[in-house]
C-alpha cells in the first residue's frame, strides 16, 4: 500500500527539477530513523534560514 507521502517522496526523487543534493539527503534520510532525520532536517533548516537573513542584511557572503 502507498501512502500519500510516498507518492511525494517518488515525485520528488524523480523530479528533474530537484536538486540532485536535495535527492541525496532525502534518499539518506529515508534510510535512519524518522523522528531522528526529522529533528536534524528542523536543526539544518533552523541554520541556513538565519544564514539566509544574515546574507539577506550583508553580514555572510552569498556564494
């Protein structure tokens, strides 16, 4: 049986508009346990959106 977000998971894995990175760490995270792979991708998500306000007023190089 699959659930709507398999369906998700496959369009995006198969998408050629997704970064070949994002397949990567989305096809690693599905390898580890949920709840951990969750918690780290809120931690990654909670750094590069301060990194991204911190380049956005000129204080970290945009590369």
């Amino acid at each position: 049986m699959s659930t709507q977000i398999d369906h998700e998971i496959r369009e995006v894995l198969n998408s050629p508009v997704a970064s070949n990175w994002l397949k990567e760490a989305l096809g690693k995270a599905l390898e580890r346990d949920c709840v951990d792979a969750a918690n780290d991708a809120e931690v990654l998500m909670d750094l590069l959106n301060k990194r991204c306000e911190e380049a956005f007023k000129g204080l970290v190089p945009v590369s």
